[in-house]
C-alpha cells in the first residue's frame, strides 16, 4: 500500500506528516489531527521499529477518524473501539484490492 504525503477529503487537503516523538510524547505511534488537517505518523522508536503494515494500518485509523469528522460524526470519531473495528475492516479490505 502506498503511504502518500497528503490525501483530500471533500475539499480539505490532509497532510501527512511524521514524527520521531509522538510515543514518548503522548503515548502512541499515531494522531489525527482534526485542527490542524494532518496525520502524524511515527515509523519506529529506537526500541521498536513498526512493520509497513503497522504503519499503513496506523494511516487507515487515523484516516478512518478523518472520515467520521468529516461526515459530521464527531461522536463516532470519538469512539475508538468503533474506529478501530472500522477501520481494521476497510485495511482488510484495501490490501485485497490495492
Ligand atoms: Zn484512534
């Protein structure tokens, strides 16, 4: 699966960015940010690089969020065990058809 540098929903352009921190920072190795229209992605931490298909299933969750919000369902995008059931089907998916 391709990784791209940004993505439009609608009409909103959604970069993605990466960084070496978000771990140790705020204890995760992936955030969509809804303020700020960007995924922030890491790749690996000194004790713990991810595999590509941890790094791409991080994108889809976080891109799965991105949806919700931008449908209007702020509460949904909320809900991480619906995010993540979603969007570990729509990851299934994707490498089925990529
Ligand atoms: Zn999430």
């Amino acid at each position: 699966m391709y990784i791209p540098r940004e993505f439009k929903l609608f009409n909103q352009t959604i970069k993605v960015v990466y960084s070496r921190t978000l771990m140790d920072k705020e204890g995760f190795f992936a955030k969509w940010d809804y303020n700020k229209n960007k995924v922030i992605l890491q790749q690996s931490t000194r004790k713990r690089p991810l595999t590509k298909e941890q790094i791409e299933g991080n994108l889809i969750h976080e891109a799965t969020h991105a949806f919700l919000n931008m449908i209007g369902h702020d509460e949904l995008s909320q809900d991480e065990v619906f995010v993540s059931s979603l969007s570990g089907l729509i990851h299934q998916f994707i490498m089925q058809v990529h």
